[in-house]
C-alpha cells in the first residue's frame, strides 16, 4: 500500500469530529502553501507580466471603473 493510499484509508475512517479538524488543518495547510507559491512567484518575478499587462490596459483605456 502506498503512502497515499495509507492516507485516504485513514481519513476515510475518520469519525465526524475528527474529519472536521482534519479538514480544517488541511484547508490552512493548503491556504499556507498558497500563499508561500505566490510569494515565491512574485518574488521571482514570474509575475510581473501580469502587472505590465493590466497597468498597459489601463493606460490604453481598456479597463471601466467597478
């Protein structure tokens, strides 16, 4: 059986109240990793393209008030 499986077994057996703090923890776990990629992503610079593009859009006249 492979770690994965050894995971979902596990969690499948899990009873409600522990199923609701696991799936807590997992949903922060993965906000956290979310958020060190983008970090990562914007540090590096693999987003700046995005930021050029909006601003030149809006320079363009290509974007509306909200």
């Amino acid at each position: 059986m492979t770690k994965l499986e050894q995971i979902e077994k596990t969690v499948a057996e899990l009873d409600s109240a522990e199923f609701e703090a696991f799936s807590a923890w997992f949903e922060s776990l993965q906000a956290k990793r979310w958020d060190s990629q983008i970090e990562a992503d914007s540090t590096s610079g693999k987003l700046d393209r995005f930021g050029e593009k909006a601003l030149a859009d809006f320079r363009n006249g290509k974007t509306k008030r909200l």
